[in-house]
C-alpha cells in the first residue's frame, strides 16, 4: 500500500501474510465518506438480486456480510487511488 492512503485518517493496515487494508467509516474525513458510499451504492447496484457472496441481496444482508464489505473497501480503495493520481498531475 501507497503512503498516500496511509495519510487518510480512518483507513488502516495489518500486516500478517496477507495485507487487510480496513475502513472506519465514522473516522473518515466528509470527502471520502462521500467517496465510500458512492462506492457502497456502485457495488449494492451492480449486485442487485444476488450479493457478492451468492445469497440474496437484502439491506440487512449487505450491512452484515464480510465478503460486500470487503468488495465495497475494494472499490474505495480503487477509487482513492484514481482521485490521488488525479491530484499528482
């Protein structure tokens, strides 16, 4: 992982065998809250009967399953990334 996502207040990483990146909603700034949901609503449209996971697709569902919640942070990740090369230049 880059420094520039290090310096995001609410985005951190543990470090195993496997890097795990992960978002504290309630830490991030009000530009990148606005990022994740549009995030979350991008992931939650593009799986709209069937979850990410294979089972289906309720409101509920999406707030208590690991494998949306890892696909969202994915996505905020992608995009993060996308908006720092879009300030670099």
């Amino acid at each position: 992982m880059d420094s520039e996502n290090m310096k995001i207040k609410g985005v951190t990483e543990s470090t195993k065998i496997i890097k795990t990146r992960t978002v504290c909603y309630g830490s991030l700034s009000l530009e990148h809250k606005k990022i994740y949901d549009e995030a979350d609503l991008y992931i939650s449209n593009k799986h709209p009967i069937k979850c990410v996971c294979g089972k289906l697709c309720t409101g509920l569902h999406e707030k208590t399953c690991s494998k949306f919640r890892s696909a969202v942070n994915r996505e905020f990740f992608k995009r993060i990334e996308d908006l720092n090369s879009i300030k670099k230049e």
